[in-house]
C-alpha cells in the first residue's frame, strides 16, 4: 500500500515562476470581475464597480472572521489549529445552509488585499498549520492579489481552498501553483437534488468538473510526517438523511476519479436554516441522518473502492 507521506515540503507558490506570475494573474482575475463570471452563475454583473453580484459581493472580499480554527480536519488543525479566513457571501443557496448569516447576509467587513495579506501573516505568526480559506469560490481575485502580497512578505504556509464545490475550471486554472489543498464539498449529484435544495440544479455536473480539474493540479492528499496534510485534494461529503443513492454516485465517481481519493464522510448534518422556515413538503431533511444511514453510507464507500476516508 502507498505511504502518503513527503520528508519535505514547501508551498507551489514560492516557486520563481509561480511566484513572478502572480501580480499578473490578479490582474487577469480582477478584470473579470467587470462582468463577472468567476462561478458558475456568470451573473455578469460589474463587481469592479462594487455592484454586488449574486454573491452579494462586490469589489472587496468581505471577511467575517480570521482565527486558528481547533475544529477542521485533523490533519489540517493538528496542534496549533488551521489560520481559517471565514468569507462573507456565497454562490450557492443551500436551504440547509448552517453559516447562513455568513452565506446569505451581510456579515463581515470588506477588506483590502493589503488587510487580508496582514491577516495571513498574523495567522502565521500564531503558529497555524495553513492558510484556510473558506468560501472562497465568489473572491477568488481578492484571494490572489493578498497572496501576491503576503509572499512577498514572508508567507510559507500551505494554502487550503474550502470550497462548497460550486467552481468553474476557468477560475481554478488562475489558482495553479498558488493552492496546495483543495478541500471541496461534493454535496448533491442528481440535478434534481441539487436544484431542490441547493438552488443549483447544475451543481452535480459543476462539481465534477472542478473536483476533477483539483485533482489534476494537487493530485493525492500528502502529509508531513507530523500528520499534518501540506499537498493535495481532501473531498468533504455531508450524509444527507433519506438520499444515500446521492452519497453512493458520489463515492462511485470520486473511486473512478482515483481511489486513493481521500475523503471525509460527514455525519453532522441538522435541519437548519430556511428549511427550517419553509420546509419542502416531504423533504426528508427534515431530521437528522440515523446511525444506520451513516454505517451504510460508510459501506457504500468502501464498496465503490474508496480505501482513504474518515
């Protein structure tokens, strides 16, 4: 069996010809703010302009928290925590959605590249294992133009995109060599789910393709020989109750893509949210999963062939 393990790493983005492109991809990323096609909504809207978009972001990333999170995966927490950068706005409608505030409101303040190269380097300094970016998918030129600063300030932390999935490979091509994990939700895969309660009926057929085009730059999921992951893709899944024919197409497709695909198969899900306020009638998310859909959940992985899950 393969060891996932490296004796030494050090960030894609400290590479000369990496590092020397990235003033340019901002620029190339911020223009495409003017109508904005960053994600797949391709609202089209001027955010350069800071008209929000149907992000409810506009020029400016908003950012709603910056703090060592104890709480994320193990291997990207470890002892000292993951530097997490919570995002406001979002290019999903999840009618579960448990950051909904986060998501769907107005929280946080907008912060200049300058200010969240500052927060990077602070999270550094605190002794954080990486720089997590969460719900980055809509501020993707606000996360390059800081990255372009905080490099060449000191930055030497890997660099984690937490993404609910929603991506566009165009937008992920600006980000090669500049993310070292990519760590995507893979939610929903039938149009029909995905429409009914994730607003995005393309969402299944966006996330194959983003999931693919992330394996394709950072391939497995690697480790320091602390434990802590510094290289690759990690795939969340939430069990979902009463839709365990949605999480076994996801399985069977991640074990295609490779089966060495690492993920993490969730068992946290609660109603929440506007599912809550206006619940589909016989929407079965209405509770939570059973131990039962979880244990099974758990087999259908291993009986798609997926080996590295937790």
């Amino acid at each position: 069996m393969r060891r996932f393990i490296i004796e030494r790493f050090e960030p894609a983005y400290l590479r000369e010809s990496v590092r020397g492109s990235l003033p340019e991809r901002a620029r190339a990323a911020v223009q495409r703010l003017k109508a904005c096609d960053l994600c797949p909504r391709a609202c089209g809207v001027d955010r350069s302009s800071d008209a929000p978009g149907r992000c409810r972001t506009g020029r400016f990333a908003r950012v709603a928290s910056a703090f060592a999170h104890p709480g994320e995966e193990a291997c990207l927490s470890g002892n000292r925590g993951s530097g997490t950068i919570f995002f406001g706005g979002c290019n999903l409608g999840c009618l579960f959605c448990q950051n909904a505030e986060l998501s769907h409101g107005d929280e946080g303040r907008e912060c200049s590249p300058h200010e969240i190269a500052s927060l990077m380097l602070d999270l550094q300094d605190r002794g954080c294992h990486n720089i997590n970016f969460v719900t980055p998918s809509h501020v993707i030129p606000q996360i390059i133009e800081a990255v372009a600063l905080a490099v060449g300030r000191g930055l030497r932390l890997p660099i984690v995109y937490n993404t609910g999935g929603y991506d566009t490979v165009d937008s992920l091509r600006l980000l090669e060599g500049v993310v070292d994990i990519y760590m995507p939700d893979f939610k929903l895969w039938s149009a029909e789910a995905c429409e009914q309660h994730l607003t995005a009926g393309d969402y299944g057929r966006q996330a194959r393709a983003a999931i693919a085009e992330m394996h394709r730059q950072v391939g497995e999921l690697v480790f320091r020989p602390d434990g802590t992951a510094c290289r690759g893709l990690l795939v969340r899944h939430l069990v979902m109750p009463g839709l365990l024919d949605e999480s076994a197409a996801i399985f069977e497709w991640l074990a295609r893509l490779s089966p060495d695909t690492f993920v993490n198969i969730m068992g946290q899900y609660h109603p929440w949210g506007p599912i809550l306020a206006a619940p589909p009638p016989g929407d079965p998310l209405q509770r939570r999963p059973t131990a039962a859909e979880l244990e099974s959940a758990r087999l259908r992985a291993r009986q798609a062939g997926l080996w590295r899950f937790e």
